[in-house]
C-alpha cells in the first residue's frame, strides 16, 4: 500500500495558529518530486511563524530520519515553543537533534590570503618546470650513454613499449581517424556543392588532415591513451617503493624508465600518425564517392598535386615532438607520485590533461613557426 503524501494544514484562531502535519515524512515519500516540491513551498511560509504557532505531528504516519532532519532544518535547529509529538517521533527528532552538523561558513579570503595563495601558485608552477628541466637534462645525458654504448641499452624495453604504445594502438586510431575523415568529407562537401567546387574537397581533405589533424588526433589519443598508462605505471612503482628499491641497488631509473619510454614514442608516433592519416584520408575518399561522385581514383591522383610533400615531412617532425612531450609529460608525473592512491589519481588526471594541452600548444607554435612551408 503506497504511504499518504505528506501534507501541511495551517488552521488559525482568535488567540493563537496551529500547523497539524499529516501524511508519511520519510525518505521513500520524500523522495517522490512532487511531494518534495510542495513542502519545499509550503515549509518555508510556515517556518517564519515557528515559534509563535502550535505544531501538532500527531498525524503523521511515518516519520524517519530523514522527515525529521526536514523539520530540523525548517525550525532552524531549535524546538519550537509549542509542539505536539509522540514519544517515538520525539526520540526520533532528538536523535537528529543531537547528530546534526551546521554547514561550515564560507571563508572570505582577504587581499593578502590571496597574494600567498598565487605565491604558493607560482612555487608550485616553478617546482614543476625545475623538474622537467631536471628529466630532460636527465634524458640527454641517458641518451648519449645509450648512443655511446648501444650493446648495453634496454632494447627489450624499448621493443616492449613500441609494442604496447604502438602495435596495439593501431584499431582505436584507425577508427577515430576514419570516422573523423568521413564527417569532415560529408560537412565540406554540403557546403562545396553551394559553389560547384567540388573538386577543391581533395585540396582541403588532405591539407587538414596530413598537414593538421592527422598528427593531433594520434597524438591527443596516444596521450590520453598511453600517457596515462605511464604515469600510472611509474605512479604505481613510487606507491610500492619500487623506485626506492632500483635506487638502492644502483639502478638508474632514468635509463630504465625514461629513456626507453621517450624512445619507443618518439619512434611511434610519425608511424601512427600516418596511420591516423591514410585511415582519415579512406574515410573522406569513400565520404566524397557517396556523396559528390568523385571516384577513388580521381581522389588519388589529385591529392599528390594538392598537397606538397613537405606537409608530411612537417607532419612527421611534429609527431616526433608530439611522442617525446607526452613521455617525459608521463614520466614527470609519474615520478612526482606520493606514496598513496589518491596522489595516483590526481596525478594520472594532470598527466593526461597536461599532455593534451601541450600537443594543441606545440601544434599552433609549428602552424605559426612553418607557415610559409608546404602552403
């Protein structure tokens, strides 16, 4: 049997106003949209007479704890001068009475709070950059000896990380980059067809894709794909003291760690980038044949005139940068862990937004940088 809905009824005499509560005030009643909606409305009329008037909850049939905080709050934590209960429902109200917690004030934060607070900003950007310029330096010198010595170098965590990072990355780029070249191809030929430009489609498909979109789109997936795994790997090993553990027997983690994951990205990513992009490039050629009627060879004997060979050689040297930004993004991260799980969630979180940022960063500064070339 479903519970009464609970209702308000304010009766006044010559002398004195009487509030009778009557229905269910429990979780499950209240938690209906109607019913919270009427005594959302009708509560706060009544509270302003609390003290004065007679509240008389005999009526009610049910009243949990969650009723009772309700009229808690509406008598502002205080019991009013008359009212009317059941023992149960008293011990009931005196219960959240006792356990009620008043909402802390919000701080205001004075001039000079705020002048600490964007000091210790600062620090903490400064603490950051110290650190990546540390890995860096760090990197160049694990590089030289891996140049210098190359019988010695980890080659079987680099080939392990081009195989995670790279072979198994392939599906998920291919997919975004042809669903990404097929929305592209549908959008720019609906407008091309208003100025019977259509053959221009392959002039703007494989500029915007070989030059610009392919190697973001592979970088933006890779660093939220396997930028993230890095820092939570490395994030992992700071959390179980494995770090610690290669320090105290003499192992370099930066030849271990970093190097081999800066390598294996900086020789991935111009691979999936023109993975992504021969995989967007399908998609806009099969969008423009359905669409326009442009046949697939037309498509390919007129991309090579439309688009010079030194965007894919631009492209190529952007996902380089690409790979080795998002490594030792994952790496910094990673190493900057504290011991516990929470730090290994921010930090995963910071990595991934990080590294995302920086590629759209790097990307406009090469645009700005390489404008006169290819175009």
């Amino acid at each position: 049997m479903q519970d009464p809905q609970p209702r308000i009824v304010k009766e006044a005499s010559a002398n004195s106003e009487s509030v009778t509560l009557y229905g269910s005030w429990s979780a499950a009643t209240l938690a209906q949209l109607d019913n919270w909606t009427a005594l959302e409305e009708a509560l706060p009329r009544h509270a302003k007479a609390q003290m004065e008037a007679s509240w008389d909850l005999r009526q009610i049939t049910r009243l949990d704890h969650t009723g009772a905080q309700l009229l808690w709050n509406t008598w502002g934590h205080a019991w009013p001068r008359h009212v009317l209960v059941l023992d149960l429902q008293r011990a009931t109200l005196n219960r959240v009475a006792r356990f009620t917690v008043l909402p802390p004030k919000p701080e205001r934060h004075s001039l000079w709070q705020r002048f600490l607070q964007l000091g210790q900003w600062l620090m903490g950007v400064e603490s950051h950059l110290l650190s990546a310029l540390r890995l860096t330096g760090q990197l160049l010198l694990d590089l030289l000896q891996f140049l210098r010595d190359p019988s010695r170098a980890p080659w079987r965590d680099i080939s392990g990380h081009i195989y995670r990072i790279g072979a198994t990355a392939l599906p998920i780029t291919a997919l975004v980059g042809f669903l990404v070249g097929v929305v592209l191809a549908y959008l720019m030929a609906r407008q091309l067809r208003q100025f019977g430009a259509d053959a221009f489609i392959v002039n703007i498909l494989g500029m915007a894709l070989i030059r610009e979109l392919g190697p973001v789109l592979a970088a933006i997936l890779i660093a939220g794909r396997s930028g993230s795994a890095i820092t939570a790997q490395i994030g992992v090993m700071r959390v179980t003291e494995e770090l610690d553990a290669m320090r105290v027997m003499g192992i370099r983690w930066g030849y271990r760690l970093v190097l081999p994951r800066a390598l294996a990205l900086a020789l991935v990513m111009p691979l999936l980038a023109a993975w992504t992009t021969a995989a967007a490039l399908l998609g806009g050629m099969l969008a423009t044949d359905l669409t326009m009627g442009l046949s697939p060879e037309y498509f390919l004997i007129a991309l090579p005139k439309a688009v010079q060979l030194s965007n894919l050689w631009l492209a190529m040297a952007k996902s380089v940068v690409f790979g080795l930004l998002i490594a030792l993004n994952g790496c910094h991260f990673g190493l900057r862990v504290l011991p516990n799980t929470q730090s290994l969630g921010e930090g995963t979180t910071a990595s991934v937004v990080t590294s995302i940022t920086m590629v759209i960063l790097v990307d406009a500064l090469f645009a700005v940088l390489f404008k006169g070339v290819g175009l």
